[in-house]
C-alpha cells in the first residue's frame, strides 16, 4: 500500500472532476473508467464525489495486462472488433471520467506494428464515441511505472501531478484567455525555430482554451488548422508514446495538410502503421500551445507533456469539432516540440512567442 492512497488530495481532485470539469449533477449516469488497478484511491474518490453530487456512477476496468493477452493471441478479426462492453458503457453515460494508470512503456515493444495499428483503430472509435456523446474528462495517475519513465523518485511524481492538478482552474483559464484571444485575432499562423519550420491557416476556426475540463492537469490552447494548409517540417527532439511504444526521433514534412514525408530513428514501423489506420491519420487535426507554467520538463506522457509551458503539440488524425475541425480518423496522436530555445509563433507575421514567453501586452 503507498502512502499516497489516503491522501486527502484525492478528494480535492475528485470535486474538480466532478465539479469543474464535468458538471455532475442529479440524475447524471457517471462512467467511471479505470485504466490499471493503481488508480483506485481516485476512482473510490471519484465514485463518493458523484454521489454527492447526485450522479449515479458505474465503474469498469481495463488494463495492459489485459491488451497485452489480446495482442499476443487474438486474431485480427479479435484486434480489430471495438470492445461491445466499453461501447454500451459510453452509450449509457452521460458524464465520463477516464482515469488512466501508467504501465512499462515497454510493455508492447516485442509485437508487430501492424497489429498494434489494428487495436489502436478498435480503440479509437471507443475514443471517438467518448468525445462525441459524453461530457469527459481524463486523468493520468502516477505509479511507480510513471515515476520510472519520468526519472523521479514516486513522491516526487506524486508532488508533480498534485501541483499540476490542484489549480485554480477558472483563474487560470482566464489568463490564458488573453493567448487565445490574440491568436483568433488572426488567421495566418508560422512556428519557426530550431527543427521547425511550419505554417498553416485558423480562418473560420476556433482557439479553446484547455482549463481543467477535458484534460487534468490541463493547461494548454488549442484548434483544428484549416484542411489542407498546413505546410512545412518539424523534427520532434523528445521520444514519443504511441499505444505503450515510445517512437525517438520522428521527422514530419507537411504539404497541403498531409504528410508526404515520415520518419524515426527508433520504432520507424509504428509511425508509418499510426499514419497509415486510416485516410484521415495523415492529416493534422489540432496544433496547440502548453502554457502550464508548472508543467516544466518531460516525463514521456503526452497527457502531462503537451502542456508543458512554451511548447506546441501536433495531433495526427481526428479534429475536435469545438475548434471547428472536420478530419476523421481513429488516429489522435500528439506529438511535442519545445520552442523554449530559440522557438518563435507569430500570428499573421506580429511576434505571440518569443524567447521563452508569450508577448501578450
């Protein structure tokens, strides 16, 4: 038992998920997904909060344990078949709260490519109905595996996702309103700097801004570029997870929207079988900013590292349609790129970023 599992902090952060971030109230039917047995104290958090609340919450569990089997011996007519239980979970809920373990980033290392590409595309529908049809949220919860892959001490893994977590969400969103409303000022975006060179249109789109709702920690600005603007090369520096498979190295090249140019020093294959799932998995379907100032180095988690201050994101494949986005796919992959060293965003050719800060004045 760590000593983490009665910390109070649980039930601080499960009133900001069903609070702030969802909206539980009476009659509410609340998924409670968990993903690793680990994130127990927060599910059994969670779980008492809806109650309160008024919701009615249902639980279920998945894990890499259980994916793992599935790889190993399913056929590709098992991978490719969307889970029925999952599904009929979200089609049930109103209010979804996905509370995410961490487990060996490893663990998939040893199987194919391609029948990662057909789970990740069984799975992404049961993203997408996520997205469409539930008011959610979604959490990374520290383990020892997550301390592991981001070289801290678990207690300090632990100290980084309470401080990341326990904002004053409504605050913050209204400061990095002012990001946001300088970028919708405009419509012509570029992003230069050491290994990147890219620019693509926000006209007729929308800049959200990510304060504690869809994501906890949240903390970053973001939309879907217009279809078929998108131009130019990026060289992402950090490795990147892909379905438990980190991917070093990748290069991108953008013409007209889509990728015309892929590649990776390491785990090659699984960038070519992510952008291969499907039409839309060559195309980029949201460009964001992380502006968490307490977010401040890479722990090899997407959900924590695309926030981190003075960075942008690329999510190949599906579009959120609060931004405006229409690209489908199963594919949402985001990947990372640090401007703190030189980086520069300018909107319609006026300076947002440079230096390592926003020049919002």
């Amino acid at each position: 038992m760590s000593a983490f599992d009665h910390d109070p902090r649980w039930r601080d952060l499960a009133n900001i998920l069903t609070g702030h971030a969802t909206g539980v109230g009476p009659g509410d039917r609340v998924l409670v997904a968990m993903r690793e047995p680990e994130v127990f104290p927060l599910a059994a958090a969670v779980h008492e909060a809806a109650i309160r609340a008024g919701g009615y919450p249902q639980t279920i569990l998945s894990a890499a344990a259980f994916d793992r089997a599935l790889l190993s011996a399913g056929s590709d007519a098992d991978l490719s078949r969307e889970p029925d239980l999952e599904r009929l979970a979200y089609e049930w809920a109103d209010v979804a709260i996905v509370l995410r373990g961490a487990r060996n980033p490893h663990e998939f290392s040893d199987l194919p490519a391609a029948r990662m590409a057909l789970h990740r595309t069984a799975q992404g529908a049961i993203s997408a109905l996520r997205t469409a049809s539930t008011r959610w949220t979604l959490v990374r919860v520290p383990n020892e595996s997550f301390a592991q892959q981001a070289g801290m001490p678990l207690g300090a893994a632990m100290e980084y996702f309470f401080d990341a977590c326990l904002r004053d969400w409504a605050a913050e969103g209204r400061r990095w309103q002012v990001i946001a409303d300088r970028l919708a000022a405009g419509t012509e975006i570029a992003v230069s700097g050491p290994g990147v060179d890219l620019s693509f249109s926000t006209a007729g789109r929308r800049w959200v801004v990510g304060d504690g709702r869809i994501n906890v920690p949240d903390g970053e600005v973001y939309t879907a570029p217009v279809d078929g603007s998108l131009q130019g090369e990026v060289r992402f520096d950090w490795p990147q997870v892909w379905s438990g498979q980190l991917v070093e190295g990748i290069r991108l090249r953008f013409e007209r929207g889509e990728v015309v140019a892929a590649s990776a020093t390491r785990g090659e294959e699984h960038l070519h079988a992510a952008i291969a799932m499907d039409d839309g998995a060559r195309r980029c379907g949201e460009i964001g900013i992380g502006v968490n100032e307490s977010i401040t180095r890479p722990v090899n988690d997407l959900l924590f590292d695309e926030k981190i201050f003075g960075t942008i994101h690329l999510a190949l494949g599906r579009a959120y349609a609060e931004c405006g986005g229409v690209n489908q796919s199963a594919l949402h992959w985001d990947l990372v790129k640090d401007l703190r060293s030189g980086g520069r965003i300018t909107v319609d050719g006026r300076p947002l970023f440079a230096d390592g800060r926003f020049l919002t004045g």
